[in-house]
C-alpha cells in the first residue's frame, strides 16, 4: 500500500531567502529613514543659525540707526570783531564708541532712542545705554541695556543678556562720511558715524559656516560732510 506523504513548512534555504529579503527591504527602509532625519536636522539646524544671525544683526542695525548724541552746551567766547560758539562737551559720558577688536571684548557702546523689553515686539520709547560685548571665549555675544541718566554709571553691575551663540567672528567699521575705519570714538571724532557695517560669522556643530552682513545708517547724524546713499551701497558691495 502506497501512502502519499504531503510538504507542508519551508526549507532551509528557502527560509535563509526570506530573511535575506526582510534585511535588505529593512536595511532601504531604515537608511530612507535615517538620511531623511539627518536632512531634517541639517535643515533645522541652518533656519536655527540664519534667524541668530539675521535677529542678532536685525536688532543691533535698529539700535545703531536711533543712536543719540548729547545736546551740546554753548559757551559765548568775547572776540573783538564776533561772537563765536564753541562747543562744550559733556563730561563723563561717550555716546558712541566701537572696536571689533577690543581686549574686554566690549564691541559697541551707544546711546539710543530704541530700547528692547523682554515680551513686547514694540521698542520701549526713552534713551536707552547700551552695550555689545562679544565673549571669544564662548563664542557667544551678549546685551547690556539700560536707561540713560546722563552719565556713565561704571558701579552699576552689568545685566548681560545672551543675543547669539556659535559666533565665530563679528567685524565692524564706521563711516565718517569720507571713508571706512575701525574704530570710532565720539570724543575724537566729535560726532556720530554716518554708518556703521557689521558682518558676523557663526559656525554650526558640523564646521560649516555662516557669514551675515548689512549696513545701517544712522539717522541723527549730520550727512552734509559728503555722506550718500550711493558711496555706501557701493562699498557694501565690495
């Protein structure tokens, strides 16, 4: 008598074929997934530095074109044939001074008539002091902000307030209305900067670089030393 046995199951070889085949789909699957989180995070990443960078230069462009300088007193000098007016300055007070490059790090310091509040987006009206300082070290610039009461307060404890991270470099220059330089003090010059330009570089965790630039003009400045709008979009294009 015959009996006829039936093949139920798999054979080895067709097994070890049907896990090679689930690897395979899961190892495509998996890598999609993985290049596709790392696009994310990559693009996450560089809208993070861009808004810094453009928010960090924003705010700084807005304070520098409201910068202020003291009303100045006027003496009346006796002369034989006129009377002439020289000016009086203010004693204990720069309303302007800039350095890229200063040892404490103290980049900016200015008079302004735009303020910022924590929680409002409007600028808080009244004169405002304030101060950059770009921290190497950390690589990282902070704010000092505070009201202006006519003379510098060197007592008074720094508040300073993180503006950016990751800034690997912050260069300024200053326009006199002839020329670029790269320091500007009121005291010397006996004025404001017709414009200040200012590019910041950042680095994200990746080792790649950012560079922000932009210009900003100052509006309560005399423009009448030969200062215009052409020389200064000129030189920003170089």
């Amino acid at each position: 008598m015959n009996v006829t046995r039936s093949k139920n199951g798999f054979t080895l070889v067709e097994i070890l074929i049907a896990m090679a085949l689930i690897a395979t789909i899961l190892s495509m699957v998996y890598g999609s997934f993985f290049a596709t989180s790392r696009s994310a995070q990559d693009c996450q990443a560089r809208i993070s530095m861009c808004q810094q960078g453009r928010t960090a230069l924003d705010q700084m462009a807005r304070q520098i074109r409201c910068a202020y300088i003291g009303t100045a007193k006027d003496e009346k000098l006796q002369e034989t044939a006129t009377q002439q007016k020289r000016v009086v300055r203010e004693e204990g007070m720069n309303y302007f001074t800039g350095n890229g490059n200063a040892s404490n790090g103290e980049i900016l310091h200015f008079v302004t008539t735009y303020g910022f509040t924590e929680g409002e987006k409007k600028p808080t009206k009244g004169l405002f002091e304030v101060t950059y300082r770009l921290d190497r070290r950390e690589d990282a610039l902070f704010l000092n902000q505070r009201r202006f009461v006519g003379i510098t307060n060197k007592t008074q404890k720094m508040d300073w307030k993180l503006i950016a991270k990751d800034i690997e470099y912050l260069e300024l220059e200053f326009f006199d209305g002839r020329k670029w330089q790269r320091r500007w003090d009121d005291e010397d010059e006996k004025k404001l900067p017709s414009a200040v330009r200012m590019e910041i570089g950042c680095r994200d965790e990746d080792n790649r670089q950012y560079t922000y630039r932009t210009v900003a003009q100052v509006s309560c400045c005399d423009h009448s030393t030969g200062t215009n709008t052409e020389t200064l979009v000129s030189d920003n294009k170089r």
